[in-house]
C-alpha cells in the first residue's frame, strides 16, 4: 500500500504517543487538542487496517503492530526531522525569545562561558534564564527547556547531554578540619557538623559515596540545611561544618586551599548537565543554537 502524506503526519503523531505513552501530553507536546490526535489514530488505522494502539480511560498502550511500527519508522522519522532541523541553519539570523529554567550549578557552569559569545553571535534572540532547584513543570510554567542533571530530568521529556559526568566529592575549611579532625570513612560524617542538602522536591538528600565496588549512602548530621550550593559554599567556606558538591563547583576553592578534599577516595561519578524540553517536531531555532554552542564551547571539558 502506497505511503500518503496523511500518513507521514500521523506517523509523527504516532510516535509522540508512543514515546510519551498518553494522548494528552501527546497533544500537547505536538500542538494539536487531544480529540484531535485521537481521530488521526482512528483514521491511520482504519487506513491501514490494523490496530496500533490499545486505549483504556487510564492507558494507552502499544498493540504487536504499534510495537514493529514504532521500531520500523522511528529512526527514519528522526532522520528526517534532523534534516528539516539543518535547513534552519540557512535562514536569516534567528530572532525571538526563549525562556529556560537552570539549576543553580548549571549558570556558572555551563552558561557563564557560553552566554557572551551566543549574545555576541545572535543578538536578536533574547534569552530569559529563570534559575531554580526547585522542580517544576517546565511546559506547565512556559519555558521553552530546562537543564538539570542527568538523573533528574523528567521520564517524558526529551533530553541532550551538555557536560560531561561529574565527580561529587565533600570538602571542608582548614580551620574544621583542625578543629574536628579528617573523617576517614562515610561512616565517620556522622559524628560530624556537615550542611545537609535538600533537593528540588524537598527531600533531604543522602550523601552518596563509592570506592572499590562498594556504594554507601550517608544521611548526614548537622545544624545547617540548604537548599542551594552558593549557600553550602559559603558556610563550609566559613568553617560551619563539611559539604557536599560537583568538584567542578569546588574547584576553585579546593585550588586556592580555602577548603581541604574530604573522603576523596571515596568520590563518586554521577550524571552530566543535560538540556531537555517537550518532544515537538520542530526545535525552536534559537534553543537549538544554544544548545549547539554549548556543544562547541565545551564549559565543562571531558
């Protein structure tokens, strides 16, 4: 049977389904309203003669047919999006706005180095950078994209890596460490002073370390708990207790010798700054820019 346009259109449709496994963030993700998008499932498989799609109030699922389809086009549909996406780089200097919510490491990791070169570069696009550990509903709150580490970016987004993986490691000020001695082991940090951490969903979070195979997690003691790292920084900086952090954070302090590596044998990696946004068909041009020149300026070389 000969392939239509009407096809091609609701291919991408298909896809957007399957890889979000529901009609409403579907919809939303490619612009079009839910009853929408159920008719053009309705008529590509009465087309094609064949379910793709089991559909409940509470699911939607994949038939057998939905399954091989999915797998036979996916590629090649991205194929040809990332074809569409390259003839962007042939048009007028981009213009417009797009909004982004960062993680507070992200804005002098990752944006600080990029950021004068792209208004340089574009200075028609505006960018409007909303900085937050919080996390939110990045569509929900209107931005175009968000950047978080790798770990915490939401299941139905699509994602690209920016960095790298990074290398968490705790620290401390000389004056602690006289004062309280070097802690040996993970277990050790429990009868010390340590700034907890809580994370964008209001956990506390457990410290995590790793040497040899062995993997251990620390909830940690302590008078003080934050929420942001320039925080954590300034009070281990001022000797409040020890901390925890990207080495790429602590870096230039653990260079100038105003804090001291702590456990450092026990260091674990964990997942690099990614970019992530909505699955739509067509990446804004001036996000795709970005992203591209993060790509280019490598802030965090690997």
């Amino acid at each position: 049977m000969q392939i239509s346009r009407s096809d091609l259109a609701d291919f991408a449709y298909f896809l957007a389904i399957a890889r979000l496994g529901s009609f409403r963030r579907a919809a939303t993700a490619m612009g079009v309203t839910t009853s929408a998008l159920s008719h053009a499932m309705t008529a590509l498989e009465a087309r094609r003669g064949v379910r793709l799609l089991n559909r409940t109030t509470r699911s939607v699922t994949l038939t057998a047919a939905g399954e091989e389809l999915r797998a036979s086009i996916e590629q090649p549909m991205q194929a040809i999006e990332d074809a569409a996406g390259r003839l962007d780089r042939y048009r007028d200097a981009p213009a417009g706005r797009v909004r982004i919510n960062v993680l507070e490491d992200a804005v002098g990791l990752i944006l600080e180095p990029v950021m004068p070169v792209f208004v340089d570069r574009y200075p028609d696009v505006a960018i409007d950078v909303s900085v937050s550990n919080r996390m939110i509903d990045i569509v929900g709150s209107g931005f175009d994209a968000g950047i978080r580490y790798g770990g915490t970016v939401p299941e139905d987004m699509i994602a690209q890596r920016l960095s790298p993986d990074l290398r968490w490691i705790a620290a401390a000020a000389p004056a602690y460490i006289a004062r309280f001695g070097m802690p040996r082991v993970p277990d050790d940090l429990r009868a010390h002073r340590c700034v907890g951490i809580r994370l964008g969903n209001e956990k506390l979070y457990h410290w995590e370390f790793e040497r040899d195979g062995q993997a251990i997690a620390i909830a940690t003691p302590g008078p003080i708990t934050v929420d942001a790292s320039h925080a954590a920084v300034a009070f281990g900086l001022r000797g409040a207790g020890i901390i925890y952090a990207t080495e790429a954070v602590l870096r230039p302090f653990l260079d100038s010798g105003t804090l001291h590596p702590v456990l450092d044998d026990w260091s674990p990696i964990g997942s690099g700054f990614h970019i992530y946004y909505p699955g739509r068909r067509h990446l804004p041009t001036a996000l795709r820019l970005l992203i591209d020149l993060i790509r280019e300026v490598r802030p965090l070389r690997g």
